[in-house]
C-alpha cells in the first residue's frame, strides 16, 4: 500500500534508524514474551525487546514528547 514502508532487522536498532524527533510520533509498542514451542532458542532480550525499543526511543531529544501504547504488558 501506498505509504506504509515495512522495517526488516532488531526492532531497537530500527528505531534509532527511522525516528525523527522533529515529528510527532505515536509508538505502539508490543510487550510480548515468547513462550511454548521454539521459546528456548530465543535470547531474553529478544523475547521481551521492550525496554530496549523504550531505550532507543528516549534516547532522541524530542521536540514534541512521544505518545507511547503498550500492548500485552502484564
């Protein structure tokens, strides 16, 4: 579709690669943590990336502070 613009790769390390604090931004953020099958293979980090995602986000001087949704957090 016209307008969207997918991002491949770590979702930290994207962030820091397509925010511009000059804009304003709306974040949602999934907090989920993987469980069930294949869960052992994956690191801590990658399976709950969100306080790196917040990390990356905080870590530009904003213009305008962003609007921030988290979904699954428990």
């Amino acid at each position: 579709r016209a307008g969207i613009v997918a991002h491949l790769g770590s979702s930290p390390e994207v962030l820091r690669q397509i925010i511009d604090p000059s804009r304003e931004t709306v974040f949602f953020l999934d907090a989920h943590y993987v469980k069930g099958f294949g869960a052992d293979s994956v690191s801590v980090a990658n399976q709950c990336p969100l306080l790196a995602e917040l990390k990356s986000i905080f870590s530009f001087r904003w213009r305008v502070p962003p609007h921030i949704l988290i979904d699954d957090a428990e």
